[in-house]
C-alpha cells in the first residue's frame, strides 16, 4: 500500500467521532420525524425543497438533485407522498417526458405541523450544546466538505447560502 496516506493518530480520532456522530445524529432524526409525523427524514427534506421552490413545483430530475437522491428513490418518497396526498406529479409543459413533483396545500399543512418538533430536535442534538463560535465553526467546516463532496455545486445551488432544506 505504498502512497496511501494514513490518518494519524488526531486524524483517526476525529474521523471516527465525525462518522458516529453524523450516524447518531441522522437516526435521531429519522426517529423523531417517524413517531411525530409519520415520516423519514428524506421524505421530510423533499416537502422542504418544495415549499421552497418556486409555486411549490420543481422537477423531478431537478428534486432529485436537490435531495442528493437517485430518481428512482426519490420516485419511490413522491409516490408515497402522493398516496397520501401531499404531493402531485404533473406534466412538464416543455418536456413530454418530465416530471413536475407538486406540493398540495395538505402536504403543506404537514409539514408546517411537522417542522417545529424537527426543529426543537435539531436545536437540543446540535446547536444547543455549541457555543457561537462552534455554530461558525461547523458552518465553515460543513462548506469545506461541501466543496470537496459537491464540486459541481449541484446542492451548493440549492441551498443557496443557507442550510433550510437540509433542516
């Protein structure tokens, strides 16, 4: 294995503790958001991107983008939310083969009522045990690591300049 550059010993440690904690932190979410609303964290983000999203539309090409999903996963979230009525496809007006993934006022109302529980729990597992310094800190840490896994910009377009569809 001549050439790999090995953690060091500072290296391991904070690798290892980055890794639990984002695990940790991810099923808590999904916990939350499941026994609260009925849903995971990533069918959550989807309703997110779209409340944000201009008329409450965007394709599903460009959704999928968005919630760094596969289209066919992302298919599989929109038909469930749909099923329950947060959610409509419709035809792309430009584009007979493309998808416009729509959030109903009912999926809205969903996830107005699911957002302050998620909130409250992004706050108590994260920013409440930093100090503002640390909030700054992991903020430019998170957009050093952004730039490194998303060099075309594809979520860093997204969230434009701030971290609410990921919330």
């Amino acid at each position: 294995m001549a050439g790999t550059r090995w953690l060091d010993a500072d290296e391991q440690r904070a690798w290892r503790v980055f890794v639990a904690a984002t695990e940790l932190l991810a099923d808590a979410l999904d916990r939350q958001l499941q026994s609260e609303a009925g849903m995971t964290h990533a069918a959550y983000v989807v309703l997110v991107i779209l409340s944000e999203a201009p008329d409450r539309a965007m394709r599903m090409s460009e959704l999928a983008r968005a919630t760094n999903s596969s289209q066919s996963r992302l298919s599989h979230v929109v038909a469930r939310h749909e099923e329950r009525g947060w959610v409509r496809r419709e035809r792309c007006p430009t584009d007979r083969r493309g998808q416009i993934a729509v959030l109903t006022d009912a999926g809205f109302d969903v996830l107005a009522a699911a957002a302050p529980g998620h909130v409250d729990t992004v706050r108590r597992l994260v920013f409440d045990g930093l100090s503002p310094i640390q909030v700054e800190q992991l903020g430019a840490i998170s957009e050093a690591l952004l730039a490194v896994l998303d060099p075309d910009g594809r979520l860093s377009a997204v969230l434009g300049g701030r971290a609410a569809p990921l919330v």
